[in-house]
C-alpha cells in the first residue's frame, strides 16, 4: 500500500478485536526508531495499550514494559531488528509463547518496511535477513508483511525470505491521487528554483532532499538569507542537533528541513505540503517513499524534482565508493541490482508520459484515473498532463536521426551501444574510442551537435517509453531498434517529443487521496483553521506529542468548514473517537465557539453535519452589515455580488445568505441555486441516506460546492 494509505491500521485493528482469554498481542517489527515512538505516543493517546521497545531506552523503561507483557497488558509491541535479535529479547518471546496463560502469547507477528529483507529492494538491511528465526521461535504464529515500496520480484522475494508457504499477496491501490507530481531541468544548483516552489506555499511544512551532506548545508543556508526558516539535516550532524532538528520540524516550529535520505524514513508529519528533491533520487522505490512523505493527510500537496544527467553520474560513483568501502563483500548481483533501480529512475525523470501512471506500472498496477476525470486530462495533477511541457520542433525529424544512428552503429557485427555513447557520436564527438571505432566516418556523426548530450539522452528515453528503443540489461544496458522503430524510420508514424516549457507550475486539479476534487479553504475558513492549529500545537505541547498526533489538518479543515459548536456535533468530525472527545472536546469546540462569537458568525450546533444552525430572527439581532446584506439578497444579488458591495470575504457572505434564508423563508433561491441543482441535492440525499455535508460533497465528487449543498439543506429544513 502506498505512504499513508493505511498498512499500520491492518496491524493495529486486530489485536483489539480479538476476544478476551485468546492471544491478543502483536509483535510489530520496524527499523525506524522515531515512527515507533510517534506511532506508540498516538495509540496510548488514543487508549490502546501499547509500548515500544528500541535502543536508547533505558533498564527501567525496558523493564516496565517486560511486566506489562508478562501479565498480558499489551496489545501491540513495536521493536527493531536489532533489539529483537540481542540482549535476550528471542529468549523472552519463547517463554511469552510457551505461558500457561494464552492472553500472553504472540497472536501475529508484522514486519513493517518489509522491502529492506531483499537485496533486489532499494533499502536493503542484512539484519532483515535474520527475522526468519522468528519462525523457529514462535512456531505456527503467522506472520504478515508490509511495504510502501515493493515490485512483483521484490514481494517474491520478501515471501522467500521469510519463509512463507502460498502466502495471501495484498496489493492496495497504489496511486497517490492528491499529489502533484513535477520533473524540471534543474538550473544550476537549483537554489532558485526551490525557492521559487517554496514560495508558493509560504509558511507551510516542506522537505527539501539532497543528494549531499555539503549540498544540504549550502541549500539551507541559501533559503534562510532568502528569508525562509530552514535547517540541514543529515547523519553526520551531532546527534543532539539532528534530534533537536527533526523535534523543531515535528512540532512545527521549523516548517522546512533540507535533508539527505537520513531525514523522512519514520517521519509521519501529516501536513507537509511540499517535497522537492533538489537531486534526483538514486531508485524509484527511493522516490516514491520520499515523495510519500508529502500529504500523508489525504490533502492535496506538491512534489517536485529537480533533475540533471549528472546525478546518474553522482549515485553511480557512490555506489562504487560505498561497495569498497564496506565491512563485508558486496555481491556483484547487489551492485548490479542497485544500477539497475538507477536507470529506472532516471528513465522516469526524463520520461514524458503521465507520472502517475508511470509510478503506477513501475509497481506492477494498471493506473486509474481519478474519479471525476476527464477523459482528456489525465490524472490532471503532473506536469504532463497540465500541458506544463511543449512539444520538441521537428520531432519526428530528431526522432528518425537518433534511430537511424543506433542502426548505423550496429553494423554488420551487430553491436549496441549505450545512450551516452549514441549521443557522443550524434553531437560529433571525436573521443579516443569513437575514432578506434570508426564511428567518425558514419553519416549521423555530429547530425545533431547543437544539442546538449543530457537532451539527447532524455529524447532517447522518450523513445523507449515510445516502444521504439529497447534497452538491453547488464552493468552498461545498451539500445536496440524494436520493430515499432521502422515506422518511424520510414516517416509513417510521427513523433512527439516533450520538454518543460519555460514557465511551469500551473495549479493542479487538486484532488484528496481519494480521488475527489479538492476546495480550498475560504478566507474565513483558513482563519478559523489558524485558529484550530495554534489551538493544537499548545496542546501538543502540554502533552509532549507531535501536534499531528492531536488531530490531522484534514479534521481542522472539516471543524473549520463545519463549525460545531457543541461536543456532540464536535464528535461527529472525521478523526474524532471517543477518547479524543473526552479529552480535548471541550478546548476546541470553546476555541471554535469564541472565534465565532467573536467574528459574529453561527455555529453549526448539533447540526454541523447538516446546515447551519437555525438562527432566531427576534433574538439573533442582527447587525447593520448583516441587514445590508439581506436586503441584497431581497433583490436577488449573488454571494460575489454582495460580497464585493460589502467588502465581505464570500465565506462570510454565504453564511449572511444562510441566515436570511432561515429568517426570511423565500419561497425559492433559483437566484444562488438552479432548479436542476436543487433537485440534484434532494435526489442524492435519498441516495445517500443522509444530510451531512461530506457524504453529500463526495456524492458529487465535487461538483457542487459545500455552500450549494448547505443553501439547499438549509431551505429545505425552512419548508419541512
């Protein structure tokens, strides 16, 4: 399943619905440390008995937590591989399995960041290869396995590792519909360009990723005398000041960290707007994991990356150097194995095709557009598919060049080289092997030597998304001509090659994770949710919790949008249970109720899933702006009409509509919704079988806005 999409609940959930007397615990094993601490803090905060285990915790923490699991207590038990396979840890779970008492025993066991078990995975950790004891340890325990990040050979091989006997293999759908996905030529070091997307959402949580300890000092320092508040991190800080760094980010108090691949692994921040990887990463496994750090909310969020050929070169040289300087012998299979996750990657960057759908089939699932899309725009939320790229002069022409060249070179030996090669010998290059070779005599020698070596390497990865290049494996992979190449060559089938236009960065059709068209906040609105979020960062202060933890941005949203006014109503908000009612209910519904009272707005009261609360024309007195505004509405102006002759945010003006209409009863409001529309919102509120707002919003996938629905509901109510 992708980032976020919900694999800590398939472990979470079934431990508390196991009956009482029945092995009940869950051994979950994880090797980040800060995603352990912050998962365990959310469930105890949310009531469920659970604890952690990991290095840093001292004897009487580890020995509290041995009691507990002796007498039963937990539910779930988090370590990592490390912890579990020393100081005595196997020994303990062998006596837990053999108790007497069966509530003790280990009911299942979760291997979480499963991909780091096979050494075809981008993030391979040699101590995952022993979790296959476990099996002898706890005999007949099943084990279940997790990852955001694995191919069909990588799942086959996690299976083997572990041992697992015709296992059920569970695919989610792995598309993240909410992120915006971009691929830009990179400028320089791209100082410029990461401050320009930063930009464009002032003030919000942001990672930037680099390839370098050195690149990650530059770029944070480069951003903070832009005037943005931004810190590097990355392994080779003092720890205390790396702790200090990711505590800053993870209770909002630094909104951008610019960090290497040590930073994000464990991070479940769910508001960060904005991942940009200032170099590309060195996998697409690397990539999407990294870009799954951006909306883990379900709300929309932006992900781009700055890419040059000579990161191909960077990782590759890393590679070399981390192979030799390892303790223990690199298997040739492993370096080829990671060479080969390098190609993809940069295949992808300079592809021109849709970047969702790309991710999609990387990962072996067929991509489905969002619901609600048209036919024509695609996912609608990538480069590609918001016509940020422009069609290459003459492709077709550069097209048939750079084909005719690879057949050239074969020759009647039957050779294939390498794309930098072909692009050497297109831009004419006289190099000590092109001249050994001969190739300097071939017609297509320096035919097109205005272009750049890394354009014509992308034009040729185009061609082989195009079916007419096919690249062969093995340390160097070189090219051959497919079948579809002769076309092409014969000038029967144009080609079209892509670029990045000069100005890109048009605004998505924003859509949520799942799939349903976006509405950002009103001016109002977005008040209110600043309002709420200080309101949760001092509480997560006073409790020592990341504020995430408290509640996500998409629930301040919904308590943003809905305004309950009441714990009743405040219940009935998406992210809200039981023990959160009880312990915070009272601070935000007093937080909500002020703001209101305070901007002379209603509360949504014990119907904030429904319509606004109905206002008493007698008691409610209503201000002069409020009467200037019903007497507009009398003469049957529109929101923006009003607004703009009050000088009122269309947010506050919809809610002065609201009211007129529960104190005037008009007989219609054709003038703020059509007839059609109207009957559209009675019909889907038989179909749903409901009058609250988001089911209503989901219905029409987003296509009547929240202040249609509410104007319908709250005439409706008038005439029942």
């Amino acid at each position: 399943m992708p980032t976020g999409g919900g694999k800590s609940l398939c472990y979470q959930l079934p431990p508390l619905l196991r009956p009482e007397g029945e092995r009940s615990l869950c051994l979950v094993i994880s090797p980040l440390i800060a995603l352990m601490k912050d998962q365990v803090d959310g469930l105890k905060l949310a009531g469920y008995p659970a604890a952690a285990l990991y290095s840093g915790h001292g004897s009487d923490d580890a020995s509290a937590v041995r009691s507990e699991l002796e007498r039963g207590r937990l539910r779930l038990l988090m370590t990592s591989p490390e912890r579990l396979l020393g100081d005595g840890f196997l020994s303990l779970l062998r006596l837990l399995h053999r108790h007497s008492d069966p509530a003790v025993g280990v009911a299942n066991i979760a291997i979480d960041e499963a991909h780091c078990i096979s050494q075809w995975g981008h993030d391979f950790r040699p101590e995952y290869r022993r979790l296959a004891e476990l099996r002898e340890v706890l005999g007949g325990v099943p084990v279940q396995a997790y990852t955001a990040t694995a191919t069909p050979r990588v799942r086959e091989d996690i299976a083997w590792q572990l041992g697992m006997q015709d296992p059920a293999v569970l695919v989610g759908t792995f598309d993240r519909a909410n992120l915006t996905y971009r691929v830009l030529p990179r400028l320089g070091q791209g100082e410029d360009q990461v401050a320009a997307q930063l930009a464009t959402r002032a003030g919000q949580a942001a990672i930037v990723y680099c390839i370098s300890r050195k690149q990650t000092e530059s770029m944070a320092a480069e951003l903070t005398a832009r005037g943005l508040r931004a810190e590097a991190y990355h392994a080779g800080l003092d720890s205390r000041l790396r702790a200090r760094v990711q505590d800053d980010f993870l209770q909002e108090r630094l909104p951008i960290v610019v960090a290497t691949v040590a930073f994000g692994m464990g991070i479940d921040r769910g508001d960060v707007r904005t991942v940009i990887h200032a170099s590309m990463p060195k996998s697409v496994e690397a990539y999407q994991q990294e870009t799954g750090r951006a909306g883990r909310d379900g709300l929309p969020s932006d992900c781009v990356l700055l890419y040059a050929a000579s990161d191909v070169v960077r990782w590759g040289q890393l590679m070399e150097r981390s192979a030799a300087e390892s303790e223990v012998e690199v298997a040739p299979e492993v370096i080829q194995a990671q060479r080969d996750l390098l190609a993809q990657m940069q295949r992808l960057a300079t592809g021109a095709r849709c970047r969702h759908e790309a991710l999609s089939e990387y990962f072996g699932q067929a991509y489905r557009a969002a619901l609600g899309a048209e036919p024509d725009e695609g996912c609608g939320a990538c480069d590609v598919c918001l016509r940020e790229l422009e069609e290459v002069p003459d492709s077709t022409t550069l097209a048939r060049k750079i084909l005719s060249c690879v057949a050239r070179l074969r020759g009647e030996r039957n050779e294939a080289f390498g794309a930098a090669y072909v692009a050497e010998v297109l831009r004419g290059a006289a190099t000590a092997k092109v001249l050994q070779r001969g190739h300097e005599k071939l017609s297509t020698h320096g035919i097109l030597k205005e272009l750049e070596k890394e354009t014509l390497v992308g034009f040729m990865n185009q061609l082989v998304d195009l079916g007419a290049l096919a690249r062969d494996g093995g340390e160097f992979p070189v090219l051959r001509l497919t079948g579809a190449a002769g076309p092409i060559l014969r000038n029967e089938h144009p080609v079209r090659f892509l670029r990045a236009k000069a100005v890109a960065g048009a605004p998505s059709r924003r859509r949520t994770a799942d799939g349903v068209a976006a509405t950002a906040l009103g001016a109002q609105e977005q008040e209110l949710f600043d309002v709420l979020r200080a309101a949760r960062r001092d509480l997560a202060r006073e409790l020592g919790v990341p504020p995430y933890i408290v509640f996500g941005d998409a629930a301040l949203e919904e308590m943003a949008r809905e305004r309950p006014g009441t714990t009743a109503a405040f219940a009935a908000v998406k992210g809200v249970g039981k023990a959160k009612l009880q312990q915070f209910g009272d601070r935000f519904v007093a937080a909500i109720v002020g703001w209101c009272e305070e901007h002379g707005v209603s509360t949504g009261g014990s119907a904030a899933q429904r319509a606004p609360a109905r206002v008493d024309p007698v008691k409610s007195a209503p201000r002069e702006t409020q009467r200037a505004a019903a007497r507009l509405f009398e003469r049957g102006l529109s929101i923006a009409e009003v607004a703009a002759e009050l000088s009122r945010a269309p947010s506050t003006t919809a809610q002065y509509l609201l009211e007129w209409i529960e104190a005037a009863r008009p007989a219609d409001v054709s003038p703020w919704v059509t007839d059609a529309d109207y009957a559209r919102v009675l019909d889907a509120v038989r179909v749903v079988d409901s009058e609250r707002l988001k089911p209503l919003f989901e219905h029409f996938s987003g296509e009547l806005s929240y202040d249609t629905l509410r104007i319908v509901l709250t005439h409706r109510s008038q005439a029942v």
